[in-house]
C-alpha cells in the first residue's frame, strides 16, 4: 500500500494505533491514500464515509432516546440529531465547512454533556469526542489535500 506512493520514504517508527486518540495526528501516507483512491472507496473505508456513519450512528442513537425519553433527554434532542444528519450528508458529498461544522457542534454536544452531568463521566466524554474529531480532521485534510493536489491518473497506481 504505501509503497505504491512513496517508495523512497522511510515507515514510520511510531505506533499509530492510538492516532484516533489523537486526532490531529494524521498518517500522511493513509491521507495520501484517502487522497488517490477517493473515488473508488467504500463508504466504510474513506475518512468521509466513516465520518458520515460516526453521524448516522449519533443521530440514531439520540433519536432513540429522545422517543422513549430516556436519562431526561427532551425534545430538542431531534434537532440535534438533524443537525448530525444534515452535517453527515454534506460531509459525504466533501463539503469542508460541514466537517468544521461536525467539529464545532460535536464538540458543543459534547461540552453541554459535561456540563448537564456535573462532570460526571468526563473520560468517556472526551474518548468519544477524540474519536469523532479524529474522523471530521482526517476528512477536512483529505479534502484539503484534495483541492491542492491535481487528480492522479488512475492507470499510474495499477
């Protein structure tokens, strides 16, 4: 995989299994991937999708527990999760201001949840919120990356 882009660098010496901790770290060979086979990834498999499903997921999730009024949740919580719902689909379709937007009301969702909890499950608040930043960062550079970049001939890579 990354020797198709880059033969000549070196790998990398660090463990980048906790770079989703991390969400600004991002490995510049998967972005170049992300970058040159855009157009030919799953859903599941490119930074966009996976960005999209972290939103549905949420959106889902929220709803359910707005429904059945579950832990107090009110009914604001549907606006919520069209907002989610709203940034996901333009995110998917590589709009860079949904993913600053996902940014922004990810972490906003996820400050009042703190703040209405008194504090309470703070840890597991920012587990999620790393997570979820690391997906919206990684997609907004491949998008980046992408206006910057001009379009690979695909026949070069095969």
């Amino acid at each position: 995989m990354t020797e198709t882009f880059h033969p000549d660098r070196p790998k990398p010496k660090r463990n980048a299994s906790y770079d989703w901790l991390l969400w600004w770290r991002v490995d510049q060979d998967e972005l170049d991937r992300q970058v040159y086979e855009y157009k030919t990834l799953r859903l599941w498999q490119s930074m966009r999708g996976i960005s999209f499903l972290c939103l549905l997921l949420s959106a889902t999730i929220t709803v359910l527990f707005a429904a059945f009024n579950f832990a107090g949740v009110d009914a604001y919580a549907f606006v919520d999760a069209g907002l989610m719902l709203g940034c996901g689909l333009f995110i998917h379709f590589g709009h860079r201001w949904a993913m600053i937007a996902a940014m922004l009301l990810w972490t906003l969702e996820k400050v009042m949840g703190v703040v209405s909890t008194g504090g309470a499950g703070i840890i597991v608040q920012l587990i999620w919120w790393a997570a979820y930043m690391h997906a919206f960062f990684f997609a907004f550079r491949v998008e980046q990356t992408r206006r910057r970049v001009p379009p690979p001939d695909i026949e070069v890579f095969r």
